[in-house]
C-alpha cells in the first residue's frame, strides 16, 4: 500500500499525555465521494488520536458531504495559520491505482491535504482494516508532511512510506501508527510559528476545496 501520504483508531482507546506546548489546529472536511456517518466517525476517531498523541487537538468542520456543500459557518472563509483542508476524493483522481493520497506543499508549508477512497480495494487489505481507519491514517500522515515537510518520511510510524501487513493488521486491532517524539515537538513548534507569524497560504475559500489541478502530489518512492 503506497503513500505519500499513508488505517484503525478505535473510539476512546487512545490515551493522551499532557504535553506544555500542546497545539490546536480547524481542519475542513470535503467529502467528494459520500462516506457513511460511521465511516466518518472513524475518520475523526483516527485523526484525533494519532495528532492527539502528538500533542496536536483537532476542530472538524464538514464543509461538503458527498461533494454537496453544507453551509457549515467558517467554510467559506479565508484560511487561518492552523486551518488545514482534508479532501477526499474517487480513485480516478489519483495519480495511480495504489496512491492514497498526497500533500499539497508550498514554500510556506500548505494547507491542502486529499486522500483518496477506492473500495474495489478492499479485499486487498487485512480483515478488519476499516474505509474510516485507512483513511484517518492516510489524513494524518499528509497533515504531518505538511508540518514537517515534503522530504519527512520515517522508517517508523505514521510517517512510513509505504504500509505492510504487519501495519494494516496494527491498525485493524486498534493500534494506530504514531508520530515519534521529535516529528510531533517540530510539528507542534511549525503550528506556533503559523500562528506567531501568521504565516499561512493565500486566502482560499470553500470554491478551492474541490480544485485539485494546480497541486504537486506527495507520493511514496
């Protein structure tokens, strides 16, 4: 499984140390391809306990549902130094049939993360590995190259290039892939300098949340 990018954090399950310089960061949901209520419950799940455990809190905003808008307040305004935009779109947008999903970088970090849904994979994957759980992991791995940029990938972890089956069956029995210590102080230390410098991408609006053509993928060797 390939990833530029990189599923299962069950509800409740992960404990969060209390970290001094915690952060806080809105990421904006665009679900292009529809996902169940349970899907994105998962999603939310896996997100919030692996950034958690980096010492990173998450504000969610649904800003479409099966590529629908849903008028939710903040969507359509401009982008915050801690705004993020996690895109989910079909498999035909991918730049291959194994990519899960890219980051969308600019010399000041970006803001765009998109992974990509494609259930005609599903049998490939261990038992259990949920649609929410893959995708959670995928989100959270792309909001870390964000952070910590393009050339961030580990040997270990949420920031592995690629996921074997020792990973898949982890996430599936609740065991989610972790940042290390030193990739969630520097991602905490990029979200403060955001903030302090204000230091964010262009003014975007809720009309960018379903353009994909201007955007450098992030993709695993």
């Amino acid at each position: 499984m390939k990833l530029g990018l990189l599923g299962r954090t069950a509800l409740g399950l992960v404990m969060i140390p209390p970290i001094s310089d915690g952060q806080q960061i809105t990421v904006r949901v665009a679900d292009s391809v529809g996902l169940s209520t349970g899907t994105r419950d998962e999603l939310r799940a896996s997100i919030t306990g692996i950034l958690g455990q980096a010492g990173i809190t998450v504000d969610f905003i649904d800003c479409l549902i099966g590529g629908a808008k849903t008028g939710a307040a903040g969507c359509g305004d401009p982008l915050g130094p801690s705004d993020f935009v996690l895109r989910i779109f079909p498999p035909r947008l991918a730049m291959n049939s194994r990519q899960l999903g890219y980051a969308a970088l600019t010399a000041k970090g970006g803001a765009y993360a998109t992974v990509f849904l494609d259930p005609t994979r599903r049998a490939e994957r261990v038992a259990g590995l949920t649609d929410g759980t893959l995708l959670g992991h995928a989100a959270a791995h792309e909001i870390g190259h964000l952070l910590l940029g393009p050339n961030s990938h580990s040997r270990t972890g949420i920031m592995r290039p690629f996921f074997g089956p020792s990973d898949e069956i982890r996430m599936a029995q609740g065991h989610p892939l972790l940042f290390s210590g030193g990739e969630a102080k520097r991602m905490r230390a990029a979200i403060e300098a955001r903030t302090l410098n204000q230091g964010h991408p262009p003014r975007n609006t809720l009309a960018a949340l379903t353009n994909s053509g201007h955007l450098s993928p992030i993709t695993g060797p």
